[in-house]
C-alpha cells in the first residue's frame, strides 16, 4: 500500500482518536459509555495502523504522528489499571520480567562478569607477584595472608567491607551507563570488575586465607554480584539498541530500551540496599564460614527464585 493511499484511508480514524482525546484530558471516564467504547476501538485500528506504518514507512512523519497517538491512546485506555497495579505490580511482577525479559542480554552480563573472575583467580594462583599488580590499593589488604574476620580489627574489617561494597553499588551504575557507548563500556566495566575481584580471590587461595576472604565478602556479595549482573544486562541492551536498531531510527531504539533500563535501576535499588544491611550487621558476624556461605548462597537463592517465579508466572500478564 501506497503512503498516500494509506492516510488518505486511515486519516478520519485518527482524527476521531485526536479528538476523543482531547475531550477525555486526564478523564477518560468522562467521556461516557459510548465513546469509551469506540475511544477503545479507534486505539486499537491506530496501534495496528502504527505496526505497520514502522515496517512500509519507518522514517517518514505520519509514523511519528502515530507513535504519538497511540502513547495517548493507551494512556487514556489504560489509565485506571495502570494507577491500581503500577507500584505493587512492578515490585511483584514487573521487575521480574524485566530481569528474564532479554536472556541473551543477562547471559552475556553473566559470562563478561564470571569469566574474567574465574581467569584472574587462576592466574593468580599461579602467579601472584604479578596478579597483586592489578589489585586497587585500597583492596591489597584483603589479599594478604591471614585476611579475613578473625585477623582483621574490627575496624579494618568494616573498613574493607564497606570498601567492596561502595565499589560493587559503583560498578552497579556504572554497567548501566557504558551501554550508551554501544554496550563497550558496560563489558568494559565488567571484566575488570570481574578481574580484580577474580585476582584477590586467587592470591587468598594461593596464601592459605581464602575461608576468611570468602567469610568477609559472600554474605552480601552473592547478591551484590546478582545486581552487577542485572543492571549490566540492562547496559547491554542500550548498547544493542544503539547498534542494531532495527527499522527504527537510533534515538527511537534508545527511547525503546530507555524505559527498562530505568526500571532495572530503580527495581535494583532495594536489593542493593538489602545487600548494605547485610553488610553492615551481619558481615562478619555469622559464626564463621558455613554461615557465611548460608546467608550468601540464601539471599541469591531468594533473588534468583523471586525472579524465576515471578518472572516467568507474569510473562502472560499485560504491562499495566
């Protein structure tokens, strides 16, 4: 179908949406039975009519027009479900499914975290004059010998954890943002993360105080690491959405994924701030290894369950 012939046809349809929406404001209710109904009807021909305006005619006005209405339309459609369900539904299910929305995005996250970890503490094993290079400063401590809550003071432990913990809500933000630099950024990010975290682990393991590291750091970073790999997921779909944008323009890719990323973020946040609470009083306190390990392997049994369970279960559901 011909762009000409196709507005010709479809144009009373939108006007009749454009003027509904005018009289309806921020009420749609008072436009009455009647046109509500047929308000319902004329957003549904011009959401079918915007499916196909982005595959005949993706960068020509009258599918920006139509992206328009239909925003307008839905939000007027949709207005009374989405202020009912919007806060409890996202933090129930909307979350959720956003964490499980792009598989390829949260593996790829997984892979650029763990793997560089899982190298670094190889090669630290093997060679930890060299590995002790790539360590930060204000970590080295954490790989010396005899590290950990019972050599540590109480101080210094504080110190340390509040340390890694400040850097991991650091790397958290920062995966999210390196996607605008077409996802380079974001797995910049994570392998040196990754790496460094990887180097400390292996230097313990190699000096003997791998049980006091791993006592010090798994009650909160097993989850803290979960939220690394999230919002890293969420980077890596601004990265593709800027790269591949498909039959969409690039700043209309961006606007797409603008959304998710900002509800990645913002679902994150509590996890993270769990993640500090559990830092900060219980960290160090759990009577030794095999506590540690129950709280930390517990809270990402929790993440990861609530996302499986929530995540797939609203998979059907409609966005509010």
């Amino acid at each position: 179908m011909k762009l000409d012939r196709f507005v010709e046809e479809r144009q009373p349809g939108w006007t009749g949406l454009e003027e509904l929406l005018r009289h309806a404001g921020a009420k749609p209710e008072r436009l009455g039975p009647e046109r509500l109904r047929r308000l319902g009807g004329l957003y549904r021909a011009a959401a079918a009519d915007l499916a196909f305006a982005r595959r005949a005619f993706p960068h020509d006005p009258v599918t920006r027009r139509l992206e328009r209405l239909v925003v307008g339309g839905r939000q007027a459609v949709y207005a009374d479900q989405g202020a009912r369900r919007s806060v409890w539904w996202f933090l129930a299910t909307g979350y959720w499914r956003r964490v499980l929305e792009a598989p390829w995005a949260l593996a790829a996250a997984t892979v650029l975290l763990f793997a560089p970890l899982a190298l670094a503490a190889v090669w630290a094993i093997d060679d930890p004059a060299a590995a002790i290079g790539v360590v930060p400063a204000q970590f080295q401590g954490a790989a010396e010998p005899g590290a950990g809550p019972g050599a540590l003071s109480a101080g210094d432990q504080a110190a340390l954890s509040s340390e890694i913990f400040t850097n991991n809500i650091r790397v958290t933000f920062l995966v999210i943002a390196g996607g605008i630099f077409a996802g380079l950024g974001t797995a910049a990010v994570l392998i040196f993360n990754g790496g460094f975290v990887g180097a400390i682990l292996g230097l313990t393991i190699e000096n003997g105080s791998s049980a006091g590291f791993v006592e010090l750091v798994v009650p909160h970073g097993v989850l803290e690491l979960s939220c690394i790999a999230v919002s890293a997921a969420a980077g890596l779909r601004i990265g593709r959405a800027l790269v591949e944008p498909g039959t969409l323009t690039r700043s209309q890719s961006l606007r797409r994924e603008a959304r998710p990323a900002m509800e990645l973020v913002l679902g994150t946040m509590p996890w993270l701030v769990l993640a500090g609470l559990v830092e900060g009083f219980v960290t160090g306190s759990t009577g030794g290894l095999a506590g540690a390990i129950v709280v930390g392997v517990g809270l990402g049994v929790l993440f990861w369950g609530l996302a499986v369970w929530r995540g797939v279960k609203g998979a059907h559901e409609p966005w509010p």
